[in-house]
C-alpha cells in the first residue's frame, strides 16, 4: 500500500490539472481580500480576512476542486488504458483507489498549508494589527479542519462519480452547487448536519447569527460520511469486471 501511495504521489507531477486547483484556491483567498477591503468604513484585520477565506473555501470553491483533482487523478487510469494492466497484478481495484484517496488528502493538508501561507502574507502586506501567535494558531487551524471536513463531505460524491470514464465531471458540478447551498444552510441550525458545512461547527467558526453549534451531532454526521464513502468504495470496487 506504501508503495502504491508513493506512486500516486509521482503521478501527480504530470498532472497539468493540480495548477487549476492551485489557481482555484489562490483565487478564493484574493476573493475574500477584496471582500474585506471593499467593506466601508472596516478595518482590515487578520482574523477577518482568515474567516473570510475560511467560507470562500467551504462554500464556492474546496468541493468542486478537490472532486475536480482527485476525480481527475481516478479518471486518468480509465483515459490512459492503465487500469486493466493494473488489475493484472495482484493489487484490488479497492486498494488502488483507495491509495489515490489518501493522496488526496494529502494534497488537502498542502492545500491547507498554502492557504495559510498565503493568507498570511496578504495580512502583513495589509499591515493588519492583529497578526500574532494565537491568531496564527486559529486561522491555520480552522483552514485545516474546513479542508478536511470539505473533503470527506465530497468523498462519497467522487467514489459515485469515478465509477466509469468521463464522469468525474458530472461529480464536480453537483460538488461546486453542494457547497454552494453551504451559504444559505450555514445561517440556521443546519449547519450542524449538512455535511459542507460541518468544518464551521468543529472549528468554531466566528458566526455572525445566533446559531448553537451542536459538535456531537457534527462529528457523528462526519464519521457516517466517511463510512458511507468506504462501504461505497467497497461495492464498486466488486463491480470491477462492469466497469473496465
């Protein structure tokens, strides 16, 4: 399985579409500084312009790149006619699959990290009086767990999608308009349960509404998520034979 990991990692080198999500995610963090700054009469702080960032991500574009990158890295084994040769060795289409996910994540935690990055130097170039430790801390905490939550929400929408050649991209329209109903479901006690929208409860984004943020239920809907994402990985991947 290392090995196979190790492999998808090199993959990613000829992968042309990882630029597209280095754009998308550059773009959301410009989005939410123009944002702040385009606001009258507001003073420009570090913690705002993290937050802002944090809800570009988790509304507009996180879903639809990442079900865009990995769906992508899945579809190519179809488009390149590798897919049956692999199969031939003894590796499960299961385990092969499921490497290019835990690859993925790995890009999150990248993503997460340049995000940080970025959002950082955006706030010294503004000279925001708030860039400290502690708000460090919080915005390169809340960009992680929104990653993570936004990924695993979107995982069972990229195992459905990837299931045949050409597919993934019906996923990342369905993923940019699930991550877009995040915006209206965020303003009420839903935001506990939809799965978008569960990063906010668990890194106890700043909310500007009354809303009680439930953890429990949050971190519940999240587990079933990631189950129902395996046990789908798991059926389709039996189907094989149907599929290649």
């Amino acid at each position: 399985m290392v090995r196979l990991i190790k492999t998808e990692f090199l993959k990613y080198k000829r992968y042309n579409i990882l630029w597209f999500g280095v754009v998308s995610i550059f773009f959301s963090i410009i989005l939410a500084t123009f944002q702040l700054t385009g606001t009258n009469n507001s003073i420009v702080t570090y913690i705002g312009l993290s937050e802002g960032v944090v809800w570009n991500h988790f509304s507009l574009f996180l879903p639809f790149t990442f079900t865009l990158v990995v769906g992508y890295s899945i579809n190519r084994e179809y488009t390149d006619f590798t897919l049956k040769n692999i199969l031939v060795v003894p590796i499960s289409k299961f385990r092969l699959i499921l490497s290019k996910i835990i690859v993925g994540y790995g890009l999150v935690i990248i993503e997460s990290i340049f995000s940080f990055i970025v959002t950082l130097l955006i706030a010294l170039i503004l000279h925001c009086p708030d860039v400290d430790l502690s708000s460090c801390t919080m915005s390169i905490k809340q960009l992680f767990i929104i990653s993570t939550c936004c990924y695993v929400a979107v995982l069972p929408v990229i195992i459905i999608t990837t299931k045949k050649q050409d597919k993934f991209l019906s996923g990342v329209i369905f993923s940019f308009f699930y991550g877009f109903c995040g915006i209206f479901l965020a303003n009420g006690n839903l935001i506990n349960l939809y799965p978008i929208t569960i990063g906010l409860v668990l890194s106890n984004y700043h909310h500007e509404k009354d809303i009680t943020y439930s953890f429990e239920y949050s971190i519940i809907i999240l587990i079933l998520v990631f189950i129902s994402a395996l046990f789908l990985l798991k059926v389709t991947s039996l189907k094989r034979n149907n599929d290649i």
